[in-house]
C-alpha cells in the first residue's frame, strides 16, 4: 500500500503554514523542485525485473519544532529557523532545499515540505523539510550523513525551539522516466517465461503502478514495478 505525501494543516497552525511559505520564498536559488522518489525496504524480496543505479541524492528529513506557548509566537521562532537554515543552504553550494513532489512509499519517511502539524508534544507546533545532498559515483556515504549532521546542527535555534535529522534515505529523481524500459524487460520475461514453462496463457497485474525505488547498498538503488505475473501451463 503506497503513502502519499500529505499536507495536514489545523486551525492552530494556519498562521504557522503561511509564515513559513513566505520564509522560504527568497531562497529560491537552492530549491529542487524535481519530482523524487524515495527508497525504502519493501516488505517481500527482491523484484524479479529491477535497473539498478546510483542513487542522486542522499535526503535529510529535517524536524523543526517549537514549544512556545503563543502560536504567533511558535510561528515566527520556526520562521526564524527556516530562515536561518535556508541561508546556511544558500551558502554551502552543497546542499539543496527540496520542494517539488515527493513519491513515498512505505517507510517512516511521509513528511512534506512545509507540512505544519502539532507534535505528540501538547503544545507543540512542529514542521518538516527535505534537505538534499548530491552524490557522487564514489561518494561515502557515513561521511556525507557525517556532514549533514554538523550542518544542520551549527544552525542556531531560539530558546525552546530544535532542529534535529529524523531520518535519512537515498532519493532519484525522474524515476518514472525508467518506465518503458521497465516495460521492455518485463516483456522478455513474459516471453522466457512462456517458452520455459509451455504456457498458454500468462497474465500480468500490477503494470499501472508507479515506479519504485529499492536500497540496494549505500549509493546504490533498484527501480521496479510492483506486478504480478501467474501462467498456465498447456495441458
């Protein structure tokens, strides 16, 4: 069952969305807006038809959270932190603000950018944000985690207010662009599949499902469509 990203947004926390949206705006120079799609470990094995490839981005899910007790007050202190952290972006030339789609499936992962919620914390107001880091062929990928941590954590944050890494995952970009080809290779299992077992008859479900992306080591992931194939065999 795949998750979408959803935007949830409570009465308490209007303002908070809307001051937020304006604190990003000036920084478009290190926004991604490309569709990403992010790995997770699905519950069964591995596809039977997969393309393996580097992955382009190791992503940071970032929480941002304020215990303020005024909402106006909790609005502007995330505010202030989204701003600081934006223009900590926009001086490294390294990492990147993600705000375009997200394709999530599965995982723990199912923050949107700028998605405003209350936290499991009464009184709390708290906000999540995708910070990207591109990979390299040759990347190490316990440093680069290594470094976005120092990043994130030289950012200030007012009093009774933090920001902390809540997850980390590699992320592609454009991964339904691998669909044709997808397709090709699940044909020719479709035709050794048929010649093999002397099937008759072989039937194909799932084939409109989106693409998706599966760890496969540290820099490394597998593209796949979630289909099933059943035959029958001539009597």
């Amino acid at each position: 069952m795949r998750t979408l990203p959803v935007i949830t947004c409570s009465r308490r926390v209007l303002l908070a969305f809307f001051i937020l949206a304006a604190a990003v705006s000036p920084v478009c120079a290190v926004n991604n807006s490309a569709s990403l799609s992010f790995a997770f470990e699905p519950t069964h094995g591995a596809p039977a038809v997969s393309i393996v490839q580097p992955a382009d981005y190791l992503c940071a899910n970032v929480s941002i959270r304020s215990t303020l007790k005024e909402p106006e007050r909790q609005a502007a202190a995330i505010q202030e932190i989204v701003r600081r952290l934006s223009t900590a972006i926009q001086s490294s030339n390294t990492f990147q603000l993600h705000q375009g789609p997200a394709r999530i499936f599965g995982g723990s992962n199912n923050a949107s950018y700028l998605s405003s919620r209350s936290n499991t914390t009464p009184g709390s107001l708290q906000t999540n944000l995708r910070v990207l880091c591109p990979l390299a062929p040759e990347a190490e990928i316990f440093e680069i985690i290594r470094r976005v941590t120092q990043f994130i954590a030289r950012v200030e944050v007012p009093a009774d207010a933090e920001v902390r890494i809540v997850s980390t995952t590699l992320a592609v970009a454009g991964a339904e662009q691998q669909r044709e080809r997808l397709m090709q290779l699940i044909r020719e299992q479709i035709s050794k599949t048929r010649e093999q077992l002397g099937a008759n008859v072989v039937t194909v479900t799932g084939l409109d499902s989106p693409v998706l992306v599966r760890p496969l080591d540290s820099l490394n992931v597998e593209l796949y469509l979630d289909y099933q194939l059943s035959a029958t065999l001539e009597k």
